[in-house]
C-alpha cells in the first residue's frame, strides 16, 4: 500500500463509486446543524449546516476569514459554537474538551515541539494514551515510514527542513489513529511543486488509512485535487457543497463560479426557455446567447450566463451566424507554456478572457494585439446562474 | 593576516581592566600574611629591588590563609550557612516567581504591562532604603505586629532573625526571578498548547509536558541570577540578620573591616568564587548545547 509508484489513478478510480451523502439512509460521521459563532461585533459563522461521511475526504475552501477555520476549530474544540449543534459519531460534542475528543488537528504552524525529538513528538499522543512503551516505539516506527521519515526520528525538528517538518506534523496527527484528521492549510507553507506531490501524498494516505480527512485550505486547486466533497464557503456561509467537478461546471452562484477557477459572465435577460435550453439577450452578444438549462425561467428575468475561458472557441476569420458569438479584438495575452489567455474586448466594452491549448509548436498566423477575434462556445459549455 | 578590530579587543581591555585585574589582587592578598603595617599585610612587591624583589616577593607567598580557613570553625559554619541561605532562597524564589511570571505572560497586554512595570518599579528607589523599609515592617513594634495584634493575632518576633533574611533575599531578588522566567514564557507558542490538547493533554499535563520544558533554560537563568549574588549577600543579612547569621559577605566585612584580616577576607572571597563558577560553568554548557539546538 506504501508503494509511491502507485498510479494515482487508481484513487480517481475508487473515488469514483464513493458517495455516502447520496444516500439517505448513510449515517454521518460529522455533522453541523445551525452552526453560528460571533467573535465581537463579527459573525465568523452563520447557520451552518453539512455532513461529513465516513471515509470521506472533505474541504472547506474560501478566502480567508470565510469562516472556514473556525468551523475546524469547533470540531477540535477550540472554539464552542454560540448556536447550533456539532455532533461526532451521533454523539454532541458541546462541552467535550479538546483532549478527549477522538479528532486529530494539523496545525498550520505545524506547532511542533521544540524540545522533543521527531519520535517523541510523533509519539506524544500515543504515550498520552498510556500505551505501552513497546507499542509506542513499533507504531511511531510505522508512522514514520508511511510519511517516508524513517531514519530521522532522533532529529530536533530545526533540524528537518520545511517539508520534513510538515511530514512531522502530520505523522504526529495520524499516530493516535483518530476517527478524523484536521489539516489546517497543511500545505500553505511548501513551495508550489512539493505542494503538488504532497496533495496526492494525501490522498494515498488518507486511502491507505481509510481515515476521514476534513482540509481547510484557500487554494482552490488543492481542494479540488486532494477533496471528494468541497464545501465553498463565503461571510460565514457555505455557498455551495459538491464534488469537485459539479462545483466547476456547475457551480450555483456568480460567487462560486468566480472563486473556483476563471470565469467570463454575461449579463443578460430571458428570452425564451424550452425547458431543456435559454435564451438569453445580451448587450455583449448582438446574435443572443444560448445555454442548456432545464429550469422554466420567467421571461424577461435578469440571469447571468458564466463560461470559463476554456470553454471558449477562438476564430480569426468570421464564423457563420450562429448563436454564442462574440466578436472583439486581443488587447492582451499571456503565454503559459501549455496555454494561451487571450483578453479579449467586445464591442460592448467588456473583457473575455479565452484559454487556448498550445496543441501544435508551430503557429501559422500568431494572434497580437489589436487583432480582430471571434469567440464562439457551445450552448453545454455555459451555466445559466440566476445569483 | 586577521585585521586589528578595536570592536573585538575591547571587551577584553574592559574585562582585564575591571575584572581581571582586580581578581588579581585579591587572589595576591589572599596568599599574603598579616602585618602591623599599613595597609597591613605583607610580603610587599618592591620593584626598585628588580628580580630579586620580585622573587623575594613571591617567596612571601604560601597558602597559609587558607589552611587557617579550613581548620577555623567559624569560616567553615559560614560557608555552609551561606549556601544554605542561597539554596533556600532560590527554591523559594523559583516557588513564588514562576507562578508569578507564568500569570504575567498568559495575561493580556494591558494587565501584561502594568504588572511588568510593578516588577522593575521598586529598582527606582535604592535598594537600602527598601530594606530599611522591611525593619519597619518587621520589627517588633512594627506594621507587620500591628496589623496581627489589630486583627487579635498573636504577633511575632521577625526582625534579627533567619526568617527575616529568607523575607529580605526572596523580596530583594524576586525580579531577577521573574524576568528570565517570564521572558522564556511569553515566547511560547500558543499553537503547541493546542496541539497538546489535540492529542489528549489536560491542561495541567500540557503545563507539565510543554510549557515547563521549554522553560527550563528560564528557570536556570533566573535560579543563578539569584543565587551567585545571594551567596555573598551581605546587606540584607546585616541589617535583616540577628547577630546568629552566619554569611560569608558579613564574615568578609568583619575580617576586612573589623579585624584587619585583609588575606583571610581575600581567601574567603576567593572561595567563594571558586565554588560559584561551578554552576555558572555548569549555565554556560546548557546555554551552549540551547543555542546548538535552535
């Protein structure tokens, strides 16, 4: 199971069929009803509510002082809610202080103890529990080699680079076996490339383990690899809770669709609806724009149609008449390597912003500014947002 | 070639200067013997005499003193009931000084400051008149047997005695307690005290397994401040002292100052040295090996 050549996607693969919250009769692990936390004049949170599954690998993702920490504290016991219940196992964790509740945090500071050697810090919450001394070294021996530290545990951990030092702190979490990791930006402090291994470090573990994962992170390309559910947060609320992939392509508000990723939204007014798509008036599209959406809207309501950049089509010559197109010219770009963003200006004033995949070394007719384009997107590539 | 560094060097001017030198003549005195001269004692170094002045000088030297301290009872009793003295004291210090530096360091930033201030405040008055202030407290007419006998209380005889040298050292170096011991805990994370919870810490063994550990070094530093200077005190024993305490710094004043004695003050003092720089060395390997594992 510790094989790191294992092919991730293998996981992908067995995430794939994992969905206790789709069904009714699941009991959660975890559950938040009504949750509401005031600090001062702030309301931190606000009426709170969701599951967290058995087995599950979830984040709460979005901008800091969302909430998002808070709600991880409280299930520490860090934090008591001021409303509303959070509940473990069934069971109410009001008034259950942080060192008997069977959770385990990550801190973001890692929190490491200066005065104790990598063992005895991974080793801290196993003797707490009174093992045997026996039992302690063999199982801070086996943590040691799931994090891939074997050899470093006499070290202080100043000695440990940034990256080891992380390795610790999550070792010193998951050697007590909780019935839940908390990992508070685990990642926020490596650099962009060991963040990247150590996302699917953490999904191999937490399949290894078969223990439930809750992440609080910022980043939105971290939640969306490493999480089976992501709750996106905003002021205090959760806006949406999904897989990661629903969240993307169909996310519920402007909110979501602009925190998740890069996104270009169209004003505009219901036209007509046929029950399976939309039209839509639009000043930045004189042809109207067209997505597919099942919801009866009312005529002549205000909607916003959001599309993501890649979604979008590039044209240098007109394309026919068709709905979904737009006409404007380069007035920036950037150049990725894998990609292209091209910023584009309509007519109506407003930028799009169009990703296109470098398929070919070769480019026949380069794009610069000032160039006239033409974007064009299929009515499935765009979701109708009605907030 | 290393560059000449006047930055470097003087510390050493400085030290050679006010310690070294000094250190000299009385580790000299303490070879010499006692002479109806002035100053009284001998031999003398006369350098108009050359090398053979400077031999003579040196065949005056023997460590007479200090078989005469070894086998005087007095010097020896002293000795014993200074360390006694610092001990003590130091326990107790670290008893009330801890908690004291703890509380100040877990409040907030308000309260932090103002008992901060209560701290350093009483070095703006001399530190004569603080212990004159404690005869006036403990002498047998004084607050400490007014407010008892007020309150019907039996009162008590402190001043002169033992017990009002233990209240006199602890108030005198408290601060030098407390302001090591706080300064090593308000530098604690307060991260590591949730992350001891986290893995099944009640507060108390959070205090025991985290904090208190790492605030050795603190103890350490505060329990040396106190106890070097505590071991030659000689104020507080003068004046707080009956004429049964036994210290070396008053043993040093009277053979200097009362019996002219001046080798056997400087032997005493020499001692006394030797024996301090033990724990002292001792500080310094632990100060060593911290900065090595930071």
């Amino acid at each position: 199971m510790n094989d790191p050549a294992r092919p991730r996607l293998n996981i992908g693969a067995i995430r794939e069929s994992f969905a206790p919250w789709a069904d009714p009769n699941a009991a959660p692990l975890v559950r938040f009803e009504g949750v509401y936390k005031q600090f001062g004049d702030e309301t931190a949170v606000k009426g709170v509510s969701f599951d967290i599954y058995e087995g599950e690998f979830f984040a709460l993702l979005g901008p800091s002082g969302c909430g998002k920490t808070t709600l991880m504290r409280m299930l520490a016991g860090f934090e008591a809610p001021d409303a509303g219940r959070v509940s473990l196992g069934g069971q109410d964790l009001a008034g259950q202080p942080p060192h008997r509740r069977p959770v385990n945090m990550m801190f973001q500071s890692y929190a490491l103890f200066p005065h104790l050697s990598v063992e005895q810090n991974i080793g801290f919450g196993l003797s707490q529990q009174g093992l045997p001394r026996a039992e302690i070294r063999a199982r801070v021996e086996e943590t040691l080699a799931l994090v891939k530290l074997e050899g470093l545990g006499r070290r202080r951990p100043h000695q440990l680079s940034g990256g080891q030092r992380q390795r610790v702190a999550l070792a010193r979490a998951i050697a007590p076996r909780p019935k839940m990791l908390l990992l508070d930006e685990p990642l926020a402090a490596l650099d962009k490339k060991l963040r990247e291994e150590t996302q699917f470090e953490l999904m191999r573990l937490q399949q290894t383990l078969g223990m439930t994962f809750l992440i609080v992170t910022h980043d939105q390309e971290e939640a969306m690899v490493v999480a089976d559910r992501i709750a996106v947060m905003s002021a205090g609320e959760i806006a949406q809770i999904g897989r990661p992939a629903e969240i993307y392509e169909t996310p519920n508000s402007r909110y979501v669709a602009d925190f998740i990723g890069d996104v270009n939204l169209f004003e505009g007014r219901v036209t007509g609806a046929d029950g399976t798509k939309v039209r839509l008036g639009s000043n930045d599209c004189p042809a109207g724009l067209e997505a597919l959406e099942d919801d009866h809207l009312a005529m002549g309501s205000p909607v916003w149609l959001a599309v993501r950049p890649e979604k979008l089509k590039l044209h240098l010559d007109p394309p026919g008449e068709t709905a979904n197109r737009l006409s404007g010219k380069v007035v920036d770009y950037g150049y990725l390597g894998d990609w292209t963003t091209y910023v584009v200006e309509l007519a109506s004033g407003r930028t799009v912003r169009a990703a296109v995949a470098n398929v070919s070394r070769l480019v026949e007719r380069p794009i610069g500014y000032g160039d006239p384009v033409w974007l064009t997107f299929a009515p499935d590539g765009a979701v109708v947002l009605t907030r | 070639m290393k560059r000449f560094s006047l930055t470097a060097v003087l510390p050493f001017v400085w030290l050679a200067a006010f310690f070294l030198f000094p250190f000299l003549l009385v580790a000299k005195l303490s070879l010499s013997e006692v002479a109806l001269a002035i100053p009284p004692y001998q031999p003398r170094l006369d350098l108009s005499q050359g090398l053979n002045g400077l031999s003579a000088f040196a065949q005056g030297l023997d460590l007479e003193t200090y078989a005469r301290l070894r086998t005087d009872h007095l010097y020896v009793a002293a000795y014993l009931s200074s360390l006694k003295f610092a001990v003590v004291s130091t326990v107790i210090l670290l008893l009330v000084g801890y908690p004291l530096a703890y509380g100040m360091a877990r409040s907030g930033a308000e309260t932090r400051r103002t008992l901060m201030m209560a701290v350093i405040l009483p070095f703006w008055t001399s530190f004569l008149i603080r212990v004159y202030a404690w005869i006036a407290i403990l002498k047998p007419e004084g607050l400490l047997n007014a407010a008892l006998s007020s309150l019907g209380l039996p009162t008590l005889s402190l001043l002169n005695t033992d017990a009002a040298v233990y209240i006199g050292l602890v108030y005198a170096y408290l601060p030098f307690m407390v302001l090591p011991l706080y300064a090593v805990l308000e530098r604690q994370d307060e991260s590591q005290l949730e992350a001891a919870a986290d893995l099944g810490c009640t507060p108390i063994q959070a205090f025991w397994r985290v904090t208190f550990p790492q605030s050795l070094p603190g103890v350490a530093a505060g329990a040396l401040l106190c106890f070097i200077p505590m071991v030659g005190e000689f104020v507080i024993p003068d004046l707080l002292g009956g004429s049964g305490t036994l210290m070396l710094g008053k043993v040093i004043w009277t053979e200097f100052f009362a019996n002219r004695d001046w080798p056997a003050a400087s032997a005493v003092a020499i001692v006394m040295l030797a024996t301090l720089i033990i724990p002292t060395l001792l500080y310094q390997r632990q100060q060593a090996r911290m900065v090595d594992g930071r």
